[in-house]
C-alpha cells in the first residue's frame, strides 16, 4: 500500500444534529466547524443516546471535494462523564470560588489592627480636645469618662476612599468577648472599573475549633469584555488544621462564547426533602459519591451496570451484556445466538429451522408402531389369517417417509409317499386401496420391506396388510409371518448420501 501525504490538503468539518440525506444541502443545513486534520465537538448539546452528523471534504489549491457522511454517538461511560464534568465545573470561575478556603486568621488580623487604629485614633483626639479645653476641668472629666467607657463597649468604624481607580466601603462589628471565643461579623462593598463585590463573613472561634460563614455576590469581566455574575454562601469549620466546607453558589459566565449558567452544591451529604404534611424522609440522598432515591421515573436509561437489592442480588445487567435474573416471565419475544437452557417446557409450539442435536429424545419425531398379524384359532397350530390397517394422518407442514421394515413369511411342504403337498402363505399389501404388493410364498420363505413417500398437504395415508394361508388338500395348513412394523419419520437428505 502506497501512502502519499500532501501537506496542502485540509479538510473541512461540519456538524449536524439531524442527518442531511441531500449533501448539497450541507452548507445551508449544517454548522460550519473549521478547516483541520480532524475535529472534536463537545458542548451542552452533545447527548449521549443520540446521533449527531459529521460531513467532510477535502480542500485544496485545485478545489474543492463532495461531501462524506459520517455519524457517531457520544460515550454512555458514566464515570467517564463525571470526570469530564469535574473538569469543566473547576474550570468555571463559579466553581473555583467554591473551592477556596475561607481565611479567617487575615480576616481576623485585618479587625484586630482595625481596632488598635481606632484606639490610637481616639486617643489622638482626645489628647487634641484636652489641649482645645485647657482649663475646662469639667468637659475634660467627661471625655476621660467617655473614652474609658468606649474601651469596654463595641467599637464600630465606618470609612470610605474614594479615587479614580475604586471605590471601597468597609464597616466592621466586632464584639471582645475572650481571646479564644471572639465573634466577627464583616461586610465589605467594592466596586471599581471592572466589578464589584459584596461580602458578608461571620465568625466565631473557641479553642482548636473556628467556624465562618460568608455570603458573597459578585458582578465582574473577564479579559474578554464579558460580564459574570455569581453568588455564593459557603459555611466552613475548621478543626485541628483541617477545613470541611459546605456550600451553594450560582453563576452565569461565557464559556466558549456560549453563556453557561450555573448551581453548583458542594457538600459530605446533599438531601432534598418534601416537607408535605409534615414529611421527614429525604426525596433524595447524594453521599458518597452514590445517589439514593426511592422512585425514579425516566425516559431512558443510558447504564454501564444494573444490579438490584438482595443478597445475592435477583437481577443484574453488566458491561458485557451478561444478565443474570432468578426468575424471568418473559411475554415478547427473545433472540438469542447461544446459551443453555435446563428443564425447560415448551407449551406451544417451536419451530427450529436449523440442525437440531439430541442424545435422548422422548416425542414424536419419529412414530413407531408394531402388531402381530391375527391368527385362525382353529387348529393347534393357528396359522396367519387377517388384516392389520395403518393410517398416517397428514398432521404435520413437512414430507414424511412411511418405512415397512422386513415382513417375513413363509408356507410349508408336507411329504407324502405319492406325491408332496404344500401349505401356502400369501401377504397383500394395499396403500389407500390400491394394491402395491401380492405374493405367495409356499415352501419358501418371501420378505416385503418398502418405504411409502407422504407428501404434505396430500391428505391422510391407509395401508392395508392382509394375509391368509391354506392347505391343497383341505387340511389345516402350516404357515408363519413375522410382526409388521412400521416407521413413519420427517424426509430429509441432511447429513447423508447414498451412491
């Protein structure tokens, strides 16, 4: 095989979410996707289940090729799609936001130093305001008084800067209480140029333990001139150095130059109850990586695996197809290229077109019957004398073969000093009336075997076969006849020859 590359070839690529049966058509139908060596679609609107159109054509100095069809479905993997969301959810501005820790320490050092400005602020007046008052004993007594009392009461500041870049406003509550219990409540607005920001944090810490709460809303650009929105509310406990979060937030960004909205939780344990009629039980459970609900109605089901509850379990579907079921009322229909079936009734009937191989068969796929021929019971001797009839009914949608094994049957020769006498035996053989053998046998012995083609659809088969001997001279004769028996079976050439 020759392989020949030409770096002026490219291909263009176009998508389609319904199939286009007139390719000329595609450039009017069909979204434009680029010119490449080859092209990967992905976005909100890639579902798994669903087919989506590809068409491609070479494109080069010369010109242009038509159009090739190609579709393709995305991967039901559903791990697969939640590594794949993971990342696009980190990848959201949303979505970081969520993930950062709140520092409570900065903030915490942020209002201890706030404080101490205030104090030093105080201090700077009063000392101004005594300088002011000189001799006015009275007036300094009671701003003494003031500002001892002000140490011991809540300390509030409000400030604003104001420039040409940003605007900030700050007011901050802090309650002393003790070094190791001190609750903080915080809410800052900013605004500048490209944003702005309201956040709302308490928090409270006691020992080795400090927990906080923030609210945050956010209106921003981003480096394309695109506006973003979020909020958030995220509650975090930290203990022994370790931070566990839960927390809710909303956005909407441009991803892609689409506009992607967002609610994302982030949380040990997610749980939505109904509070009707003063419900308790959760509608859903999401732990552990593992959503339990108790009833789930869906349009499809796209599964890697289904196994119900039990030990072991009743019902389970895997990757490989293999289905495992304990007990199985199936009323349509079932197609299936191999497999074992054990203790199995049939209570209809079953058509099998192909070889069937069997080491035991009870039925009638094969009949068989078997009689002796009637007797005269007029002598001690009682010779062959009667008919015996067989009727095959035309019961079944394939050709059959009626098969007559060897019939024996022989008369006698009796001795005498003038002259020898014969007892004879004659056997005739009729197939719905019509005569098909007759023969007569004395001191020898004579054998009929046949094989009677029965056609279907032909009607019902009567064979007739019917015997009787005699002695020349009047005496009782001596004759015999073996057992008739008679196979009917399906005609077929399978599996053998004759030549």
């Amino acid at each position: 095989m020759l392989a020949v590359y030409d770096p002026t070839v490219q291909f263009e690529f176009w998508f389609s979410e319904k199939r286009i049966t007139n390719t000329a058509q595609v450039e009017k139908s069909a979204r434009y996707l680029g010119t490449g060596s080859q092209w990967t679609v992905q976005g909100s609107r890639i579902k798994p289940g669903t087919d989506f159109w590809f068409y491609v054509r070479s494109v080069n100095l010369v010109g242009k090729s038509a159009f090739v069809e190609a579709s393709g479905q995305p991967s039901n993997d559903g791990e697969g799609y939640l590594e794949i969301f993971r990342g696009l959810i980190d990848e959201t501005l949303l979505g970081q936001a969520l993930k950062e820790r709140i520092d409570a320490s900065a903030l915490r050092t942020e209002v201890t130093q706030l404080e101490e400005d205030i104090r030093q602020r105080m201090d700077t007046d009063i000392a101004e305001v005594t300088r002011k008052i000189g001799k006015a004993e009275n007036s300094l007594t009671q701003l003494v008084a003031k500002k001892n009392e002000d140490q011991t009461l809540a300390i509030a500041q409000v400030s604003q800067k104001v420039d040409r870049v940003s605007s900030e406003i700050s007011q901050t509550v802090s309650q002393g209480q003790s070094e190791n219990a001190r609750q903080i409540a915080q809410v800052r607005q900013y605004v500048d140029k490209k944003g702005s920001e309201i956040t709302s944090t308490t928090d409270k810490k006691l020992g080795d333990q400090a927990v906080t709460i923030q609210q945050i809303q956010r209106v921003q650009s981003d480096t394309r001139n695109e506006l973003n929105a979020m909020y958030m509310l995220k509650v975090q406990k930290t203990k022994n150095g370790i931070p566990y979060v839960a927390g809710i937030g909303a956005g909407i960004e441009d991803v892609d130059g689409q506009t992607l909205s967002n609610i994302l939780l982030q949380a040990d344990r997610i749980a939505m109850i109904t509070p009707e009629n003063g419900n308790t039980t959760p509608l859903f459970v999401a732990q552990g990586n593992q959503l339990f609900m108790n009833d789930v109605f869906l349009k499809r089901l796209f599964a890697v695996s289904i196994t119900s509850s039990g030990n072991p379990p009743t019902f389970s579907l895997t990757p490989d197809g293999r289905l495992t079921a304990r007990n199985a009322d199936i009323s349509g229909a079932i197609t299936a290229n191999t497999g074992t079936l054990n203790n199995v009734t049939i209570n209809k009937n079953c058509v099998i077109r192909g070889k069937l191989s069997a080491n035991q068969i009870e039925g009638d796929l094969v009949k068989t019957v078997g009689k002796a021929f009637p007797r005269d019971s007029r002598a001690p001797k009682r010779w062959p004398s009667g008919t015996i009839t067989v009727r095959v009914y035309d019961d079944q949608p394939f050709n059959r073969q009626i098969v007559i094994p060897a019939v024996a049957f022989s008369g006698a020769r009796h001795e005498r000093e003038n002259s020898d006498t014969y007892s004879s035996c004659r056997l005739i053989v009729k197939k719905n009336g019509a005569e098909i053998y007759n023969r007569t046998a004395m001191d020898n012995t004579l054998v009929y075997s046949g094989v009677i083609d029965m056609p279907a659809g032909r009607g019902d088969m009567t064979l007739e076969f019917s015997v009787s001997a005699w002695w020349v001279n009047g005496w009782y004769p001596t004759a015999s006849i073996s057992d008739l028996l008679v196979v009917v079976m399906k005609k077929a050439t399978a599996g053998i020859t004759i030549s």
